[in-house]
C-alpha cells in the first residue's frame, strides 16, 4: 500500500526527470549539441490513442542504418507501446540537429530471443557498463529486456513509377 510520503517522492521524481528531459533536449536542439549528441537524440511521435505529439530524449547506439534504444524500466514507460507494431511505428528521430523520419518497432527479448541477442551486444559494444545488464547469463532475465530499432526508410532505386 502506498503512503502518502510514497507518492509524494513519486511525484517529486517525476518533476526531476522532466527538469531534466527538458535541459537535455535544450542543449540537444542548441549549438552545444556536441556534449550529448553521440549518445542522446530526441525522439518524436505522436500518441497511439492521444493523436498527441510526443518529444523525449533517449540514449541510443548507432546500428547499421538504424538505431538501438534500450528501454529502461519498461514497465514504468509508455512511450515504447506505440511503437509495438509489426509494421513500423512513424518516429522522427534528432541525431546532431538533423531530423529524419523513421519506422520504429519494439522487440521483447520473450518474443525476439537471436535478435534481441544481436542488439545486446551492439548496445553493449557502443555501452559498455551496460554488459552487467544486458551480458546476463539468466535467460529470464533477458526475455524481459525491450529495445526499440528505428530504421529509416529504404530508397526506392526503381525511381518513381
């Protein structure tokens, strides 16, 4: 049961994280970028059921053409769920002031055991005091790890038809 105190520290954590949301993706968006932008970028979307547009700044690691987001603590966010879709979920993602469009699409290590496996150790490789984490030798334990991949969209080579 919580007490009052619980969700009063709930609360005052909440505030924290969105102080700090918002300094990072200040200094994101500002000439500075060059202090966060190798690892951090913002991230924008529109909410499933809101239609609300949604700006959050995430860490990520480079992946091919891709790119890799840990979700932290899965089951304390919702950001992620919009982007649990077999097709790809529309993500604008800022790396170093540029903006790009992409499809984003949430894997479950449950669900996607070899390739969640494969974006461990990218993450790791880019991360690594993330490998206490992510290199656990419990397979419950990496069943329960979720990453997002945002690809964006390939080029048609054919040109227009």
């Amino acid at each position: 049961m919580s007490t009052h105190s619980d969700i009063e520290l709930e609360l005052k954590a909440a505030s924290a994280r969105g102080f700090g949301n918002k300094l990072v993706t200040r200094l994101l968006r500002s000439s500075m970028h060059g202090l966060l932008s190798a690892s951090v970028c913002l991230i924008s979307y529109d909410g499933h059921h809101s239609g609300r547009r949604y700006l959050t700044p995430v860490q990520y690691a480079p992946w091919g053409n891709s790119i890799l987001i840990l979700v932290g603590r899965p089951e304390r966010k919702a950001w992620w769920r919009n982007m649990a879709t077999e097709d790809g979920y529309p993500v604008d993602v800022m790396i170093e002031r540029q903006w790009t469009t992409t499809a984003a699409r949430s894997y479950l290590g449950a669900d996607h055991r070899e390739f969640v496996n494969k974006m461990c150790d990218a993450y790791v490789a880019r991360f690594p005091r993330t490998a206490k984490t992510l290199n656990t030798t419990s397979a419950q334990a990496r069943e329960s790890i979720r990453f997002v991949l945002c690809t964006p969209p390939t080029p048609n080579r054919d040109g227009p038809h």
